[in-house]
C-alpha cells in the first residue's frame, strides 16, 4: 500500500498506483477485481457524480430497464438471487450496484464528486500527472472507466434555445416536470424511448413521436422471477449459474446471423413483421413502422407495449423529420408546427466522441482525441498505442448488439489485473502497447467487420463513427474476446519509463 497516500479517503492523495476514472458498472468491475486479488491494493476510484451506478445511477426515466437478461447482465462475481424480474428495473439495478460496490470494498477507496479535468503522461517521471475538480494527484496507472453512454447529444436543429416550455434529455429526466394533461413531443425511437413513452402516454394529453428511423421491434420475454427460482438460487447457486450459461449460450448463436451468415436473420425479421402486425391495425401507420435495412444492423428494440402505444388515437407518429423548435413547440419536415408543452429528446449519446479522449494527453503531448480524428481505436478496446499505462474500460469495437457488455468489462478487468501484475514484477514502470501490434490488430478488426450486418446491412447507425468506421462493435463471438484478454501478452508491449523514474518514484511503486 502508498504511503503517500492520504488517511481519509474522502481527500486526495498525492499519488496512487491505480486510479479509476468512473464508478459505473465498468469501474466497478476493475477495482472489485482489483480488490478482490488484493484488499489492500493501492486503488482509487473517482466518480464525478454523487453515488456509484453509472448509467443506471442517471438514467431514470419512467419504465427504465434493461433490454438484456439480467441473468447475464450482471457480475459473474455477485449472483444475486433477489432479482425480481427477468429483465431487471433500472432501480433494482442501481442497488445491485450500490451493495456490490459496499460488498467489495469499493466504497472506502472511492472519491465521489470528483470529476476528472485532465490527465497528461509525464514521460520524466513515467506517471500520469491527474487534475481533477478537487485537486491534483499523480497515478501510475490509469483506467478510464467513463463509460461510452454518459453524455447525453442533442440534435442539431436550429431553435433548441428558443423553446418557452419545459425541454429534457431522456438520461437527465425533469422529475418535477409533471406530464398530466400536457402536450408533448418526443424526438428519438430508440432504446430509452421505447420504455419511457408507453409509461406517459395516459398522463399526457397527447404525445408526438419524431421518428427518423424506424427500428425493429421483438416481444421482451420478461416475468416476475418466481419464489422457487429464488429460493433455488440462493440454496443451490449452481442453478443461477447454469440459467447464466444457457443465456449466454443460446445469445452468441445470434454472431452467427450478425456476422456471417444474414439470411440467417429473415426468421427474426418475420417475428418482428409478426409483433407489428399484432399490435398495430392501421396499414399506413405499419408502413411507416416497417424498417427498411436488416434486423440488427441498429440496436434490436425489445417491447411489448411500444407499437401498441404508438397505435393509440392520442399518440401521433411524425416520420418528415424535426426541422427546428420554435417558442411554442415543433416544425416537422413539411412545415407544421405543433404546439406542446414538453419537449423530451431520447436522442441518445455520443460514443464515438467520448469526452474523456480531449482530457488525456500522451507521450507526444497531443489528446486521445487528437490521435483518433474521429475514428476511435485501441488494442483489444483497451490499450492505445502512445499512451502508457492507460487502460480504457468498454473501449473501441468493444460493444455488442446481442449479449452483456459486462462480459467484455470482466474480460477486460482480467487482462488489466493481469497487466498490472506484470509491471508489479517486472523491472518496468511503464507499458505501452507496439504501434504496429495496435495496428495489425485494427486491420484484422476492420476486415472482420467488412461483411457484417453493421456495416452492410443498409442502415446508418452510432456505430459508425463521422468517417464511417465502424469503431464501435466486436466482430465476432465474446468468448473470442474472453480468450484474447486472458492472459496479458508483455510481448505485445514496450516498456517505458526505465531509467527515467526517478529513484522516489520507483520506491513508492514497489
Ligand atoms: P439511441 O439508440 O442512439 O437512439 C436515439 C434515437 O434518437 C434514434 O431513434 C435516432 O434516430 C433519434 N435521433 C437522433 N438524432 C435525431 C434527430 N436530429 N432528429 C430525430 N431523431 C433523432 O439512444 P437511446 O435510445 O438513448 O439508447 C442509447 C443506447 O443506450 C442504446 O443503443 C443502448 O445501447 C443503450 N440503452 C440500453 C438499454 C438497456 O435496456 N440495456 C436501455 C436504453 C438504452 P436514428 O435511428 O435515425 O439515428
């Protein structure tokens, strides 16, 4: 353990050995797996907000849940047998965050408020010399564990300032904001607005919906989790872990369609033909819904109200496209204004411009941002070349359209833990990934990805970034990824920072 480091947890330190940017589900998942090799391992985790939870902390949105089985949206290291539901509540999940955090002992090195300003690799010293909102420290090695849905992005249409009414962000909902009896407009048909506009609909006097693309809409097998699963879980955890597997199992199946073979997909589009045909009686209102790419090439929507709310007499479907705000409301593509009150854009983040990579500066002095030009990339979604001893959890080609991501954050706490070690018992203070290794692996990404349905299936999608690159998705099956990030590979890596720490330097790391 530092002695550098402070008594109280709730006070900098002066220098860390670890420090973690983010307490959601991916900072979680590498300081308990830090935690959990070494209690008394030198690990900070820094959280801009005021509680741990990420995502699930800030997005509470009426009807907020998970569109993945919790089953497997969940840590392998924390079963929980108390799940009320299949697909879990964003506050169910929230405290399952909470008590992990608790459980792990992540709450006694962790720092809340604290929201990172810049981090610059000191190449004098080898260590990331870090300013926050509370003061500066220095770390050996930094995790970026920010999160790629943490910035809420508006649209860019003229007149946003203009608006008189009340006006939001899906991610940052107005819970004083009362909807009864109010007009509202909704901008966006994606994942967060399938769940949150069927659960205000009776409340509004009615609701406009801007659609600028339909997506593909499947039923959610979701239920209560009934009182034997939970009691065989708890008593029998071998049972939880065999429902994890069977979930896991039966979802990769789905790389085989995404990636390889798309006619694959035709049955998945006929459920979904099926599912609209169910729910929505009106043909011109079908049609409008119909999407016009292949299944999955966008995020795959799971609802079993969505359609059916959008077919109510007192929800509108605009398909012309926002134009611009006005003082009283919103002009569609053709002109008409519609006056509302409310304004509520569930018009998602901005991944591929995360807004930690213009806070991090590498050898060369210059951003990650800077290095990227909008085409994000890294090793193995977690190491970047020119930047030392930075670690990016839920980094570049590293997210899925069809199992957990917290797969890939344990398979990446793993291989940073492994990392870590290694500099533990090595003479280097430093790692860095080879440049041409970074490269040959982008290359074979980028090739993989050629020919699946993100990139050919005929739609355009956040995966993609503002050069077309698809710098988002993993090309193939997770457990691909999981034996990548196994063991870390030190032939992969230089060393860096031999001979130039100084002597105090290398005595507070060993
Ligand atoms: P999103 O999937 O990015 O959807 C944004 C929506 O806004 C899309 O329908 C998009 O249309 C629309 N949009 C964007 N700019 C627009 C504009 N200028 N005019 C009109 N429409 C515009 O965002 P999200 O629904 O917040 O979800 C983000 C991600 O969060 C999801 O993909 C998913 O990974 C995650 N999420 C997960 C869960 C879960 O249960 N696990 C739940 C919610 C969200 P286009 O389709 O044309 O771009």
């Amino acid at each position: 353990m530092n002695t550098e480091r402070a008594a109280t947890p709730s006070i900098l330190p002066t220098h860390v050995r670890t420090l973690v940017v983010g307490a959601g589900f991916a900072g979680l998942a590498i300081a308990a797996r830090l935690l959990r090799a070494d209690r008394s391992a030198d690990v900070l985790v820094i959280e801009r907000a005021a509680d741990v939870g990420g995502t699930w902390r800030d997005n509470t949105y009426p009807g907020c849940a998970c569109d993945v089985p919790t089953s497997l949206y969940s840590f392998s290291f924390a079963p929980s047998p108390d799940w009320s539901h299949t697909f879990a509540r964003q506050p169910e999940i929230h405290a399952y965050l909470r008590k992990t955090a608790a459980e792990n002992g992540i709450r006694d090195r962790l720092v809340t408020g604290c929201e990172l300003v810049s981090a610059d690799w000191d190449e004098a010293t080898a260590r990331w010399r870090v300013r926050t909102s509370l003061g500066e420290l220095t770390a050996q090695v930094l995790v970026a564990a920010t999160g790629a849905l943490s910035t809420p992005r508006l649209p860019d249409v003229p007149g946003i300032g203009d608006f008189g009414g009340t006006m939001f962000h899906s991610a940052t909902w107005d819970h004083d904001c009362d909807l009864r009896g109010k007009r509202v407009a909704v901008v966006g048909t994606g994942a967060s607005a399938v769940q949150f506009v069927p659960e205000i609909v009776d409340a509004a006097e009615r609701v406009t919906v801007f659609q600028r693309t339909p997506a593909w809409v499947i039923p959610r097998p979701d239920r209560t989790l009934t009182r034997v699963e939970k009691w065989l879980y708890r008593r029998i955890p071998l049972t939880q872990k065999a429902v994890r597997a069977s979930v896991y199992a039966y979802r990769e199946t789905y790389v085989v369609g995404m990636t390889k073979a798309p006619q694959v997909l035709k049955a998945s589009e006929l459920m979904a033909r099926a599912h609209l045909r169910r729910q929505v009686p009106g043909r011109d209102l079908r049609r409008k819904l119909t999407p016009g790419y292949r299944i999955t090439c966008k995020r795959v929507l799971l609802s079993n109200d969505w359609l059916r709310t959008l077919a109510r007499p007192d929800v509108e479907v605009v398909d012309s496209g926002l134009t611009r705000v006005t003082e009283r409301g919103v002009v569609d593509g053709s002109g008409a204004e519609r006056v509302v009150d409310v304004i509520i854009f569930a018009t998602g983040f901005s991944p591929t411009e995360p807004p930690v990579a213009s806070q991090l500066r590498g050898r060369d002095g210059r951003t990650l941002a800077a290095h990227w030009s909008g085409s994000p990339a890294a090793y193995l979604g977690t190491t970047i070349a020119g930047f030392p001893n930075l670690f990016m959890m839920y980094g570049p080609n590293t997210n899925l359209g069809h199992s957990s991501i917290v797969y890939m954050l344990e398979s990446q706490a793993a291989y940073i833990d492994g990392a870590l070690a290694h500099l533990a018992s090595g003479d280097a203070v430093g790692l860095e990934v080879r440049p041409e290794v970074q490269a040959r692996y982008n290359t074979s990404i980028s090739g993989l990805l050629r020919r699946t349905v993100w990139n050919t299936g005929g739609c355009a999608s956040w995966y993609l970034d503002s050069n077309g690159r698809n710098s988002v998705m993993w090309p193939t099956f997770t457990f691909r990824f999981r034996a990548r990030t196994k063991r870390f590979d030190a032939e992969n890596y230089q060393s860096v920072g031999i001979g130039a720490a100084d002597d105090a330097a290398e005595a507070a790391w060993s």
